[in-house]
C-alpha cells in the first residue's frame, strides 16, 4: 500500500485521545487536538479520492459489473476495499457509475 493510501485510511480510522496515530496525525496537522479534521485533512482526503476515481471508473468499465471486486482492487492499485468503495461512491454521486443488486456498471 502506498503511503497516500495508508494515509487516507488512518484518516478514516475511529480514534482514541493519545494513541500514537492520533498523535502523529495531530502533530502532522491532519487532526485537531479535539480529533476533528483541518483543512489539510479535507483537502488531502479530496485529492487522494479525486486521483483515484479515473482508474477506478476504467477498471470498472474494462471488467465490467460481474467482475470480482479483488479484480477491480488488483486493477485499480488499490489495496483496500473500503478506498474503492469511497471511490466507487463519489463516482455515484457524480452519475459516472451505478450500483444495482450489487453490481457496479458504467454509466456512458
């Protein structure tokens, strides 16, 4: 996993006050010391999700809506599912894909 992914998924992580990553995100400006997000966070976890939906919407649309979902990760570069699922919805939300029983079709 590259470090940009690891990264967005510590920031997706539920935190506890004085653990070491809630520290280090702390001291990186990522979290407040009440554990909310700053600005760097906001703006980090909109970059990593934009750079990512491209490949995501073509492995999609190259393997179509009954490939495996480890399929989709391996073409992707993507190691964890819950980036793709973040990814796969904001592609949603754009109107670029479709979810239905399941399955993720492109919507072009």
């Amino acid at each position: 996993m590259n470090t940009n992914e690891q990264l967005y998924i510590d920031l997706m992580m539920v935190r506890t006050p004085g653990d070491p990553e809630t520290k280090f995100l702390i001291s990186q400006g990522y979290l407040t010391e009440n554990m909310q997000y700053t600005e760097k966070a906001i703006q980090f976890i909109n970059s990593f999700l934009d750079e990512k939906k491209e490949v995501v919407y073509q492995a999609f649309k190259e393997l179509g809506p009954d490939a495996r979902k480890s399929e989709v990760l391996k073409k992707a570069g993507i190691v964890q599912m819950g980036v793709l699922v973040d990814v796969a919805n904001r592609l949603v939300k754009e109107g670029r894909l479709k979810k239905e029983n399941g399955k993720v079709y492109t919507l072009d």
